[in-house]
C-alpha cells in the first residue's frame, strides 16, 4: 500500500462515480481510496475539504489535483458518461449557442476544445437531419446472438452454437415478434427504425434469415418505417444469396465490420476470415445498391500501429463505404482480453490517440462529418465511439437514424431477443422505463412467457 496513492474524499457518500473519473488518470492497482474519517494530517490526498455536495465541483477538483500529479488531463475532463452528445443537446435545445455550450464544455467540464466542438457539431447534424422523433414513434431492435467465433475483445451476447441451437431460438424469437407487433398496433406505435444485431444475424442460413425478416416486416413494416438495417458484420457470413434475401426483403443500411484490414490482426482478435474476404463482401454489397453501406473499425486492436489503422481506413473508403463507425477498443470484464491484460487501455492510450487524430483528418478530407458519438467505460485512452457519414450523390444522406435515436433517447426502443433492454419512452415527463431480457439464450427460449410477461407489465400497462 506505500506505493499507492492514498485519497480521501471527504463528505461525499455516492464514491462510485467519483472513481469511475479517478481511474481514468490511475489504474485501480495504483490507488486507494480511503474512508473519511475526517481531516488529519496524513500522506493522502484530500479531497472536498470544503463539504460540497455538487459532484461536478468535487470532479473538477479531482481532475484538477490529479493532473497536476499525472501531468495527464483526459481529452473529456470531468464527464465519464456515455451520452455527452446529449448533454450538448440540452444546452442547445435551451437557447444557448454551440459557442456558449463549447465555452461551458471547455471551462466547467474541463474538455479540450476539440472534443466541445466535435459533441456540439454532431449534434447540429442530427438535429439537421433527423429532428426531434415523432410522437408515438419507436425503433425496434432484433438480436441474434450468434457468432461464428467469438473475438477476444467481445463482451456481447455471442454464441458459437450448431445450426439446431438456432433452429431452436427463432420460434421464441418470432413469438416476442408477434406479440410486439400486435400491442405497438393497439397502442398506437408506428416503427421508425428497424435494427438486426447481434452477434452476426447473418450467421442464420439464406431461408432463416428470409423467414425472420419477412415476420418482422409483417410486424413493424410500413410507410412509417425510414430505415432497415441488418448488420453482416463478419465477412465470412455473407454471401451473394444473402445479400439478394437482405435486398430483397427492403433492407436499405447493412454493416460490414473488417475490424482492420491486416490478418495479423484479425488472427490476433479470433476472426476466422481473410482481408480478401472483406473485399469480396464489400464488392457483392456494391453491385446490389443498398442506400447505406457501413464500415467499422477498431482503434487500439492488439499489435496494429497507428499506419496500419490508417491503411485499413482507407481501405474501407476505397472499397466504396460511405458510413464509417470508428470505435476506440473497449477492454471489458467479460471479454478475454480483460483477462490478457487488465492495464491494456492505460498502456494503448497515445497509440488510439494517434489513431483517432487520422481518422479525423482521412474521413474529414473525404467529405465525411460526424453524426453520433458514444463512450464506454474501460475504453482505450477513455477516448470515444464515433460514427461518420457522407452524402451520397444523388443527395440523400446515409446518418443511421436508430443509431442517432438510442443515444438521444427521447424515443421508445424495444428490443427483443435474447439480451435485449427495451426503454419506453414517456414525453410527457421525460421518463424512460427500462425493460431487459435475459442475457443466456437458453434461458430466453426456456423463459419466454416471462419475458413478453415483463413486457406486458412493464411497456404497455
């Protein structure tokens, strides 16, 4: 304990999120946070001696003390929640203007001016774009947990499981369709969005994946519905029949994730496909015109320098991409990498940094701007997720509208499948009401009375 950093805050009970900002400057091993047992003259570091309950003064004195101590002040200062485009957006919606909320941004919250400007500029665009939901709107999202192998940085529901096992979760799957459908129709809910994740949907064989999304357009289909997206995120998945199902059944956005471009780095993160297969998928994807065709990739994948990112973006660009997701690796509890090495995303933070400043510069050259941003806990450099699109010739834009509407949240999501978390929105008093599925696919076929039970009582009574 000597070599640790000793701190107390003092007459602050809620010490959990306070730590969550603590740990982006030192790793837990580093540190100890000690009970308040008042003020005496020790070796730690006191903070709060004041007896402020306004948690973002006692953060930016955290930031503050431990940038002096570190000499390292994150990009995002005080703020470690997911959503901070939101917060941009409330100033804004408010009255003030995007130089009044960088201002705020840069001063109470401690973020450097480009990250103020980069949350302020991505919300100008969704706000452009997309406006406020419409009332008695919602985004549906259809989780297929399966993949074919599981990468070593992944802590989503993911399965690698024989074909039956599948054959087995769609019944339940349709009969949560079903169900959903009905109650949004005597509600009076129209779907806005309709989002296939995962896991790898495509993992389904051609005429599952025909059946499934024929049953969720005779659900939630219709002229209120502006965005159909499946995601084939594994190259290895996809083919020219299913890519044919995916078109022909109305899909207009569809997601291929290289992840990187090297096969170094794909053997390195358990993928089982090659970068020729990527170009293949891309090509295939091309030839059948779907309006959005996204691309992500990972900053901070284990062994990839800073050039190699930035050849697997223009890779992605030149092989005809024109929505790219730019996520910062995320090392979480529940993925292999967690377990490889628990420090990685201290020791990857100035190699993502490098990552993240070409990306700007590469997508920004191309014509792409950015139009959602997200951030996780554990990220690479505590950096961020951003999503970029461009327009496409004929002028329509390719921004992926669910996507802008779950971080926003100001609208109903409902998600089935197993692991889903549904939110029901109510305008009214801006209140969300969360409603999640069990996680463990065999729990959910086995228990899905339950879960339209909960449903029922949680989303419709």
């Amino acid at each position: 304990m000597s070599d640790k950093l000793r701190i107390k805050i003092h007459d602050y009970d809620n010490t959990a999120i306070l730590r969550e900002l603590i740990d982006e400057f030192l790793s837990p091993e580093d540190y100890v946070l000690l009970p308040d047992d008042g003020f005496v003259k020790d070796r730690a570091l006191h903070i709060n001696l004041q007896g402020s309950q306004d948690k973002d003064e006692i953060k930016r004195e955290i930031f503050d003390r431990l940038g002096e101590i570190t000499g390292r002040y994150p990009d995002w200062g005080i703020l470690t929640g997911v959503r901070p485009v939101k917060l941009a957006g409330e100033r804004m919606e408010q009255g003030y203007s995007q130089q009044q909320v960088i201002d705020e941004m840069t001063g109470s919250y401690r973020l450097t001016e480009g990250k103020a400007r980069l949350i302020t500029d991505t919300y100008i665009r969704q706000r452009r774009v997309f406006g406020r939901a419409p009332a008695n709107s919602a985004g549906i999202y259809i989780g297929i947990p399966f993949c074919p192998t599981r990468c070593v940085y992944c802590s989503f529901a993911s399965n690698q499981v024989p074909e039956e096992e599948i054959e087995r979760y769609l019944p339940a799957l349709y009969r949560e369709i079903e169900y959903t459908g009905q109650r949004m129709k005597q509600y009076g809910l129209a779907a806005e969005s309709l989002y296939f994740g995962g896991g790898t949907p495509t993992t389904l064989n051609a005429e599952q994946l025909r059946e499934l999304l024929q049953r969720a357009w005779d659900a939630f289909g219709g002229t209120s519905l502006k965005e159909f997206t499946v995601e084939a995120g594994r190259p290895d998945t996809i083919d020219g029949e299913k890519l044919d199902v995916l078109k022909d059944a109305g899909v207009t956005r569809i997601s291929i994730n290289p992840q990187s471009m090297h096969q170094k780095t794909l053997d390195a993160i358990g993928r089982n496909h090659t970068p020729d297969d990527i170009r293949r998928a891309f090509r295939e994807a091309s030839e059948r015109k779907f309006k959005v065709i996204n691309a992500d990739l990972i900053a901070g994948l284990p062994g990839e320098t800073p050039e190699e990112f930035r050849q697997s973006l223009q890779s992605v660009l030149d092989m005809g991409a024109n929505n790219v997701t730019v996520h910062t690796l995320a090392v979480k509890r529940a993925s292999r990498l967690r377990d490889i090495d628990r420090d990685y995303h201290y020791k990857a933070a100035d190699r993502v940094a490098a990552m993240l400043q070409s990306s700007r510069t590469i997508l920004g050259s191309a014509g792409f701007v950015p139009y959602y941003l997200y951030r996780q806990k554990h990220m690479a450099g505590y950096f961020e997720n951003t999503g970029w699109c461009r327009d496409n010739e004929d002028g329509t834009v390719t921004d992926g509208l669910y996507n802008v509407r779950i971080m926003d949240e100001h609208q109903t999501i409902i998600a089935l499948g197993a692991g889903g978390i549904s939110k029901r929105y109510y305008p009214e008093n801006n209140l969300l009401i969360r409603c999640p599925n069990v996680t463990n696919y065999q729990e959910y076929i086995r228990r899905i009375d339950e879960m339209l039970e909960r449903k029922e009582n949680k989303l419709w009574r």
